[in-house]
C-alpha cells in the first residue's frame, strides 16, 4: 500500500487529468473556440508564449510588484502590531483606524493609488501592500495579544525593558501567528496585483489577460489564469517549506 504522500500524488493526479478531461468533452460540446478553447489549444498558446518569451517578462513584472509591496507590507504591520500588542496607548489610538480600514477591499484603493502615483509600478507596490497589510497585522496582532501574563511579569521581573519584552517574549510567542498571516498576506498580494495590472499597468499577468480579452484570444486568457493559479501554488508551498526552518518544532510530531 503506498504511503500517504504518494497516495496523495497520485489521486491528484487522476483529479487533474480528470479536469482536463471533462474540460475537453465541455470544448466539444460548445464547439466555439473563442467561447472555450480546448486544452490542446491553450497548451500551444502557452508554449508560444514561452518560445517569444513574452509570459517570462509578464511574469517577472508582477512577481517583482509583488514581493515588493509584500515586502513592505510585512515591514509595517508585524512591528506595528507588537507595538499595539505591548502598549495599550497605542492600542486605544491605532486600532479603531485599523479597524475601520480593513473592510475596504484593495480593488476600491485603484483610484486613489493612480491619483497619488500615477500609472506603472508605484501603484501595483501600493495596492500589493494594502491587500497583505491587515491579513498580516491581524494574525500578529492576536498572537501578540494571547501572551501569557505570567511570562510578561517574569520577564519584567529579571530586569526586561521594553523592548526586550518586544523581541524575547511577544515575537517568539506570536511567530505562529505571525507566519499565518504573511501566508495569507502573500496570497492576498498576488490575486491584487493581477487586479491593479488589469488597470494600472503596462505589462504583468493581470495585463496579458486584459489584453487578451480585448483580442479574443481566450487561450491565452486561460493560459494566463493557469499561471497565475500554479504560481500562487508554489507561493503556498515555498512559504510552508520554510516554515519548517523557522519554526522547526511544528512539525517534529510529524517527522
């Protein structure tokens, strides 16, 4: 009997061929190749793209708008949510505007971003960071805010300032939290920068796809959804690998 992963691999292969299969008999009941192109059809849209290497420059463009406004994103709201985390000043002060800006989803900042910095890459930077920012400074901020008393009082107890209560006591104990978060953050940064390049940017994935649209040529559209999709995948997984080198003891019952 195959182990678990294998088993796993297998069974997701036998979905995905699956998929394609129903996908194929879909294709030749429409009968419309703008409507749905086949998978052969997207399968040589993509290989055309490689060959110009047109996908790898779109490609490089909106992981570069990615990583960057990730990035920045990350600067801000993990030490920002220890610092309300510690301080019930800046707790009373900061969290009411937190809260009100979190329900504003990234796509209603577009306008805005454009306004202040015009078309390119200034606003992809902005709307990445706005997307991942509250996913981020949430899950730090409940990790932050779930340290054990008593581990606070010993620490002060030994002679701990402020900001060693910071680095010692609040960030171990959010780490978990903290690593949720930039997960979630990451995958939210990636679908928002496909959604400011359908408007405010010259070259990307979501770009490709606008362009596309406009062109009829629905097999690149898919193929440009497939990548996006199989990118955010390896996002997923990249982030779960290092997590075991971060956080080693999550997954010593499993080895």
């Amino acid at each position: 009997m195959p182990s678990l992963p294998k088993r796993n691999v297998v069974l997701g292969l036998i979905g995905i061929l699956g998929f394609f299969a129903v996908w194929q008999v879909a294709t030749w009941r429409i009968h419309n190749a703008v409507l749905l192109p086949g998978p052969l059809a997207m399968f040589e849209a993509l290989c055309g793209l490689c060959v110009e290497g047109r996908l790898w420059g779109d490609i490089g463009a909106s992981l570069r708008r990615v990583v960057v406004g990730f990035l920045i994103a990350s600067a801000v709201a993990v030490p920002l949510a220890l610092a309300l985390a510690a301080s019930s000043l800046l707790r009373g002060l900061l969290l009411p505007i937190v809260t009100f800006l979190r329900p504003i989803p990234p796509i209603a900042w577009i306008p805005l971003a454009i306004l202040w910095f015009g078309l390119g890459d200034p606003p992809s930077f902005y709307i990445t960071a706005v997307a991942a920012f509250f996913p981020i400074f949430i899950n730090s901020f409940s990790g932050a805010a779930t340290v054990e008393a008593d581990h606070l009082n010993a620490a002060r107890c030994l002679g701990a300032e402020r900001w060693a209560l910071l680095m010692r006591i609040f960030l171990p104990s959010a780490l978990p939290s903290i690593w949720t978060g930039l997960r979630i953050g990451l995958g939210q940064s990636w679908m928002a920068v496909v959604t400011a390049e359908l408007i405010t940017a010259q070259s990307g994935l979501g770009y490709l796809i606008q362009l596309s649209r406009l062109n009829l040529d629905t097999d690149v559209v898919i193929v440009g959804m497939c990548v996006i999709g199989f990118i955010g995948a390896l996002m997923t997984a990249t982030l779960s690998y290092v997590e075991r080198w971060v956080m080693p003891w999550r997954h010593r019952h499993v080895d």
